[in-house]
C-alpha cells in the first residue's frame, strides 16, 4: 500500500475509534447479535404459542431478568481482579455451551433454565466489555468508540430480525440456538487470539502498601453517580413496562404480522447502523450528559406516540427515528458511566449500574401486565411519562471539571 493511503486510512481509523479491540469485539458481538436477534425479539410471541397468557410473559421476564441482574456486580468486580480479557472469553465460552443446550432442549421448562443462565453470563460479561471499551479510548474521542463499536453492533440487528421471522413461521427456534452457539464459539477463538489486555496490573511492593495506608481513595458514590443511578432506576424501570408487550401489541393492536414486526425491527436498526457513528462524534462534541438527556427525552416521546399509528407506514417511521435516540442513549450512557468512574473500581461500578437498571428492568414487566389488562395503551403511555422524569432528574448530576 502506498504510504499516502496507508496514512489515509490511519487517519481514518483513528477518526472512528477503531483500535484494535474497538475491532475484535464488535466482531464478536456482531455475530453473537446476528443471531440472537433473530430469536429475542420473537420471545414473546413464542411463549404465547407454547400456550403462556400474557400475564405470565410478564411475570417470566421478570423473573429472568432479575436472576441475570444478580450477575452484574459479581461480573463487574471479577473483571477488576482478574482482567477484562479473561472474564469476557469465559463468558463467551460458556454462553456457546448453554445455547448448544437451548438448541437441544425440548421441554419448556429446561429451556426456561437456560434462557435465565444466557441472561446471567450476558450480564457477567457486561461490565468487562464496556470498561474494556472505555479504557481503549481516550476522553477526547470515546463517544466515538463506543459509536463504532455499536456500528457493528447494529449490523447484526438489521439482518436478524428478518432472518427470526422466517423461522418463526417454520417453528425453527431450536435451530437459531444451535446457530447461536456456533456464533459464541468463533467469538471465543477470536477474543482469545485478538484481545489486549487493558487493565494495568497492580504491584503490591512495599511503598504502595505504605502510601495506602496514608492516602484515602476518592469515594466512588459520589453526589453524580447517586443521582445517575436514581435517574437510571426510573427509565429502566419506564424500558420494562413495555419490553416485553410491543411485539404483542403490534400483532393485536395495531394488527401487524409477525413479518411486518421483523421488517419494523430491521428498519429501525438499519438507521441505527447508519447513526451510531455520527452520534458517537455528536455526542463527544456536545458532551455526555446532555446527549443522555436528549435521548431520553426522545425515546419517551416516541413510545408514548408509537400506539397511535394508524398505519405500518408511520408506525416504522416512528419505530425508525426511536432508533436513533436509543442509539444515543447507548453510546452516551456507557460514555458517561466511563467518565465517572476510577479504573480501580470500574468494572464494580459499571456492574452495579447495570445491576441496579436491571433490578428496575425486572419490575417492569409485572406492572406492564397488570397496566396492559387495564388498556393496552397505558404501559407505553406510562413509560413515555416515567422516561420523561428520569431525564429531568439526570439533569441535576454535576458536570464541573469534565465535559459531560
């Protein structure tokens, strides 16, 4: 390659982000989200087949959700002692394991089981993946990594929903998990070759046990990260109440088939692929903080709004320009989590974020239920009101000192 080009594209990779590990695990998670897009989102609908009322659906997300949220902060914390790269191929490995048993299991109830221990390694690996992410990038351009590394992300959301509604209709679910299975055991050899290490280990010489005995370490629940995780119980909580019931409401509602809902999905994904990179520049441009604030504003517009289509058209539009604010939210919010954290407790503080958001998550579904017996209009309603609140109250976390 001549040296022009080869600077060229220097340039542009480092203009994305893409270092290295930015590289592998968006590759991996691509595959391991290319295929289970194509099962997630169809979840419910599966369980209503298999002769589950909806208030059951409910109750079992819940149920599932609260079991992976207690893997969070023990995820977290493993991936402060042992390393990002460690916890993360574990996780993968076992996660091919499990779906292998998914593909193989044909008693509900067993698959029950191991639909609750896929959430839980998910959750374990959680934390390692975005401080791994965080680490790789510097203040100046993190948006931006995490922008790329959802770019990839996304590319397996577009194609996997479509792919989930024609097997839906052919009653291949065992067949996407054995495919998942495969996708985590390639993602497995990929991050164990490919992956750096980005914690710095610790050495314990006799000096810095001394220096630890004078120096306090800044306390990691600070007035910001208080309010953060009080502004992230209400919008996690508002995300549950509605998680599990749009493909419902889709299909009885707003009478759309199970392939319009897959093309819908797809849609909406296939703008995200296109934003989440100039949202990632957006977002390190006008800072962390406000860009959380604006797509949870957004989002719960929308959702409130979505229930009102009269028509696939502006129901996909909708479902489309929602798109681009939960990919904000994404980008933003694991920036944020990053910029207010120590590396020395990052992995543990990420993991409680996402264990409290999926404490919150877990009740969602329980009084979605209860909401959707009432109407079926009143759990989105109610999310657009709740989302609307978390944001205000994200508005009070400090910004001084850093551009958040």
């Amino acid at each position: 390659m001549p040296k022009t080009d080869k600077d060229s594209f220097t340039r542009i990779k480092a203009s994305l982000g893409l270092r290295r590990n930015v590289v592998v695990l968006g590759a991996t998670q691509f595959l391991l989200v290319l295929f289970s897009e194509m099962w997630i989102p169809f979840l419910p609908l599966f369980l209503e087949q298999e002769g589950a009322q909806v208030s059951y659906i409910g109750l079992i997300f819940s149920i599932i959700l609260f079991v992976s949220t207690l893997a969070e902060v023990p995820g977290g914390i493993v991936a402060d002692r042992v390393g990002r790269k460690p916890t993360i191929v574990v996780a993968s490995f076992l996660l091919s394991i499990v779906l292998l048993f998914l593909g193989l299991s044909r008693l509900w109830a067993v698959i029950m089981v191991f639909l609750a221990i896929y959430y839980v390694l998910s959750s374990i690996s959680k934390p390692a993946i975005t401080a791994m992410l965080g680490e790789t990038s510097s203040e100046t351009d993190r948006g931006t990594t995490f922008g790329s590394f959802y770019f990839f992300v996304s590319l397996g959301s577009v194609v996997g929903p479509l792919i989930g509604a024609l097997l839906m209709q052919r009653k291949l679910f065992q067949s996407i998990f054995l495919g998942s299975a495969l996708a985590a055991a390639v993602s497995v050899l990929l991050q164990v070759s490919l992956l750096r290490e980005t914690k710095k280990p610790v050495v314990e010489d006799q000096d810095l046990r001394e220096r630890r005995k004078i120096e306090k370490p800044g306390h990691p629940f600070n007035r910001t990260v208080l309010i953060f995780i009080t502004a992230i119980i209400g919008f996690s909580l508002a995300g549950g109440l509605v998680y599990p019931f749009t493909a419902l409401f889709s299909e009885k509602v707003l009478k759309f088939s199970a392939t319009e809902f897959g093309i819908m999905i797809s849609a909406a994904n296939l703008v995200a692929l296109i934003a989440n990179v100039p949202l990632g520049k957006i977002c390190d441009k006008i800072g962390k903080r406000k860009s959380l604030v604006v797509s949870w504003l957004g989002i719960s517009l929308l959702t409130s709004l979505w229930v009102f289509s009269p028509n696939f058209l502006l129901a996909i539009v909708n479902y489309m320009a929602s798109s681009v604010f939960f990919s904000l939210n994404i980008i933003a919010y694991n920036a944020f989590a990053i910029t207010i954290t120590s590396e020395e407790t990052r992995g543990s503080m990420i993991g409680l974020f996402e264990m409290v958001m999926g404490f919150a998550m877990s009740g969602g579904p329980i009084v979605g239920g209860f909401l959707w017996y009432v109407n079926p209009f009143f759990p989105f309603l109610t999310c657009g009101i709740l989302g609307a609140v978390s944001a205000c109250i994200l508005v009070l976390t400090n910004s001084r000192g850093q551009k958040q």
